[in-house]
C-alpha cells in the first residue's frame, strides 16, 4: 500500500522524466488523469513525459498536448530512440523524428531523448547503439535541443563520444540531462563541465546507495533536477509499488537532506532548473 500523499506544503515540483504512458498503468486501472490528479495533491506542477521509441514518442507527444493543465499540471514531451530500440532507427525513424523537432514548438516538444548507450542490458548490438546515439547527437545539435542522455555500464564510449562532439563545437552550451545519473563521481564532473544537468530519482532514496547522494554532494546546485523515471525505481519508502511522478517529493526531500537545505528550497531550484534546462517559460 502506498504511503499517503507525502508532501502539503507550498512548494512546487518538476518531475523532469516520467513515462506515463507505460503499459503498467494500464494494468493497474491508472489512466494518466488518476496520475495527474495525485501530483497535484503533492505539489506536482510540472512534468516532462519522456520517449524512448517511435512509437512512445508519439505516445507521450499525444498525452502532452492532450493532457496539458489537466488538475493544473503543465506538461511537456520528448522524442528519441533509446538505446535498447537502436536496432529499429532507421531513415524512416529519423525523418519521424525531425517531422517532431521542425513542429517542437506546437508540440511542446522539449528535448530529443532518451538516448545514449547501455551495456548493462546490450538489447542492440554495441555498434548500432553508437551509430544511433552519434545520429540523434547530430540531430539535438541541428535543432538546438537539449537532449536526455541514458547511459548504463557504458560511461568509457558515452564520454568518447560526447568529448568529440564537444570539442567540434557541435553541442550546445546547455546540451542536455543525464539522466538517472549512475556514473563515477569523476565522469559526473566531466559531464557537468560539458554542462549537463544531472538526473536524481529513486536510486537517491535507496539505504545501499552511497555513491549517488555522494555524486549529489558535489554537483553545484545550478546543475541539479529532479525525476521519477515513473513507473520504475520507486523511491524509498514505496519501494516495490510502481512509481509515479507524485513520489518525486520523496527524491528531493532525500536531496535537501544531502545538500543541507529544506525541501522547499531544494524544490524551487530543482524547479527553476527544469525549466532553465528545457527552454520552459
Ligand atoms: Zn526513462
């Protein structure tokens, strides 16, 4: 049984990445009005639905627009082929995805993603991944969108890749998220040099993890978001129901908690980054 709605304060939250168009919900009778409506009950004001095929693209593209303000939640999407779908990327996916980017502002389409490299699961041959990966990089800079990074057991050729594309001058100078940040302290402090954000959620909250509050200690504030991954990674104490973005309270409680602050301040900044970070006005 979920704990009850844990936050009643007046501080407002972006939940910078959540799928709530995933096939779990459904599963459990929650449509995404049910989601909407609880974030609003924690001070849940803002979300970015975030894509990780064509198909879920279209998916969270749809919810965006459709579901925009309902119980006053704004709302925003990405688009991308993540990792695990790299084998499907073919020109068709690409000329999809430019169609979203060139229509990015009607679309409330905020940023190209989730992509990047994953080793841990190995879903598309590594060679394809890094293909795909260089291609939506290419993509994000042409277009001039940030891009949300998923990077798993992969931090050796994420970093190659992206060094490159740095020192061609082909990123932008806010170039993206990475999200549910899981790499070394060192790597973190690289990619906070390229000028990525770092994604905090769940993990954060877990009594075994030392090393992602660590990583949280020292990444400056200005480079700090906050998100669910819903319906994944639940955060402590709901672990072990599925996830939604009304637990993102519970992520930066946890933050404020390492970082020293209260929950409001630590809810304001993430806040102010979300939005810095997507272009959101
Ligand atoms: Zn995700």
């Amino acid at each position: 049984m979920r704990e009850p709605v844990y936050y009643s304060g007046s501080a407002e939250f972006f939940d910078t990445h959540a799928h709530i168009y995933d096939q779990k919900y459904a599963e459990c009778n929650t449509s995404a009005e049910d989601i909407l409506q609880r974030c609003r009950a924690s001070g849940v004001t803002s979300m970015l639905i975030a894509a990780d095929s064509e198909e879920t693209s279209r998916l969270a593209i749809d919810l965006a627009n459709r579901c925009d303000g309902y119980s006053g939640v704004a709302l925003y999407a990405s688009c991308g082929v993540h990792p695990h779908e790299a084998k499907t990327y073919t020109e068709d996916t690409e000329k999809y995805l430019r169609s979203c980017l060139e229509a990015r502002r009607e679309q409330k389409i905020m940023a190209l993603g989730e992509i990047g490299l994953d080793y841990y699961y190995d879903l598309s041959e590594r060679s394809v991944q890094k293909a795909v990966f260089e291609r939506q990089l290419g993509l994000a800079y042409e277009y001039d969108v940030p891009i949300i990074l998923h990077e798993r057991d992969a931090t050796g050729d994420c970093l190659d890749i992206l060094r490159r594309f740095y020192k061609e001058g082909r990123m932008r100078s806010l170039p993206g998220v990475c999200h549910c940040s899981s790499c070394s302290l060192e790597a973190s402090q690289e990619l906070i040099k390229m000028g990525f954000y770092l994604g905090f959620d769940g993990p954060l909250t877990f009594k075994n993890n030392k090393k992602t509050p660590e990583v949280a200690l020292n990444t400056p504030w200005d480079r700090i978001v906050i998100e669910t991954d819903s319906p994944y990674l639940t955060p402590e104490p709901n672990r072990g129901c599925i996830n939604e973005p009304c637990h993102v309270p519970y992520v930066c409680s946890k933050l404020a908690e390492i970082k020293g602050v209260t929950i409001d301040e630590a809810a304001q900044i993430t806040y102010d980054n979300g939005k810095m970070l997507f272009g959101v006005n």
